[in-house]
C-alpha cells in the first residue's frame, strides 16, 4: 500500500522553492536589502541582482530560465511585503524589489 500523499500547503512550497534556488541568489538579495534598507523597506532594481549573480558566476540566461528571481514568496514566509514592479509596454522604468517590513 502507498503511503497517504497530502498537497502542498503554501508555507511548504516556500520552503522547498528555497531549497530549489542556490544559496548565492538569497545571499544576493540579502545584500541588496541590507544595503538599500530606509526607514522599514528596500528597493533596487532586479539588474543590480543579475549583475551580482553574473559577477558570481552564473549566465543571466540561466538565471532567468531557472526563476531565480522568482523569490516573493520565500521572503514573505520570512516576515516581509514584496512587490516586484515592472514596466507595462509602453513605459521604460527599470524593473525593481521592494522589500517592506510586515
């Protein structure tokens, strides 16, 4: 008989994307946020983050086609609002990270 499979709950899957994604992406985005921490929030633009990664080693191609950068839902099981802002079509803003205290 095979033993009794249960879905996912949401904290569950945060945990294991964490898991899924090198330690050098968190150790980015950490840095990032220490650097740029103002008065409760953190933001910097999602090239400062691909920069860093390239610099460590990693292809942006890579980065990109892994969902590195898809890391929301880790740091708000840690206790932070994330808003990932990018431009519409028509608009040429950097794309950024805003890291805000729960």
């Amino acid at each position: 008989m095979a033993d009794k499979v249960s879905p996912i709950t949401p904290s569950e899957a945060a945990r294991e994307k964490g898991k899924a994604i090198p330690a050098a992406v968190i150790e980015v985005f950490n840095q990032l946020i220490a650097l740029n921490y103002i008065n409760g929030s953190a933001v910097f633009s999602q090239n400062d983050v691909v920069l860093l990664l390239v610099v460590r080693g990693f292809s942006r191609q890579q980065i990109f086609n892994e969902g590195w950068l898809n890391i929301e839902e880790i740091y708000q099981s840690a206790g932070w609002q994330v808003t990932y802002n990018r431009p519409a079509f028509d608009e040429t803003y950097s794309t950024t990270f805003k890291f805000k205290r729960s």
